[in-house]
C-alpha cells in the first residue's frame, strides 16, 4: 500500500545521506574522530530533513480507508515541521553518539572475549538489575 513513498524515501535518503555527506566532509574538513562524528551526525540530520516530504506521503496513503482525509485537511505544515524537526535530530545525535561509542564497544568486546568469567559476570549483574527493575512494584 505504502510502496512507493517508502521507496521513494528511503532513496532520496540515500542519495541525500551520500550528497550532503561529501559536501560537508569537503566543506569541514574535520580532522579529528570527534570532528567526523559530528559531520556524520549532520549529514543524517540534513537527510532525514531532505527525504521528509515522503513520510508525509506514506502517512498519507496508509490512512484507513473509512477514515481518510483529503490531503488538504491531513497535512499540518507545524506538525509536520515539528515531527521532521525533532524525528531528524533524534536519528542524527544517536548516530553520532552510535559513532562515538563504537570503538569502545569494540575494546570492551575485545576484553569480553579474552575474559570470559568477567563477562558473564557482567550478565549476571545486568539481569538481576533488570530483574529489579521490572519486578519493583510502581510508587502511588
């Protein structure tokens, strides 16, 4: 049913994420690992902004049939703005951040796999810290 404007928007996405990534690269110039994850956090904001138009076209298209409204009345220029605004800046700083991290998952993966009685002690302890978590009646 949403076909097209998924497709539509996942390559316009695409073509904007590699477009807008290369002109800010050449732009910025970052030299340092802070720097290209910064620059990479932008190139997905500025993407996900560009290929916005398309997921108010799948919204649209996958309203239910007994409920759909005309475009005119579905389409809130401030909610629209809102929603993009805050959906892009969401996926960019996690990104970034995803960049930042990474190559401390990677160390501590490493060390994971070198000590194991280490790691399944830290299995162990999240678990239970899950556990308690979940099973902690809510305050009233």
């Amino acid at each position: 049913q949403a076909y097209v404007p998924t497709v539509s928007r996942d390559i316009i996405y695409g073509w904007a994420r590699g477009s807008v990534g290369g002109l800010l690269i050449r732009a910025i110039a970052p030299t340092s690992f802070l720097g290209r994850s910064v620059t990479f956090g932008i190139t997905i904001w500025a993407a996900c902004i560009i290929s916005s138009p398309c997921n108010e076209w799948r919204g649209f298209t996958l309203q239910p049939k007994d409920k759909a409204l005309p475009f005119k009345e579905y389409f809130k220029p401030v909610n629209y703005v809102r929603s993009t605004g805050v959906g892009a800046s969401i996926m960019g700083v996690a990104l970034c951040v995803g960049m930042l991290i990474t190559p401390l998952a990677e160390d501590l993966f490493t060390y994971l796999t070198h000590h194991k009685l280490v790691g399944l002690a830290m299995v162990v302890v999240v678990a239970a810290g899950i556990a308690k978590i979940t099973s902690t009646p809510a305050k009233k």
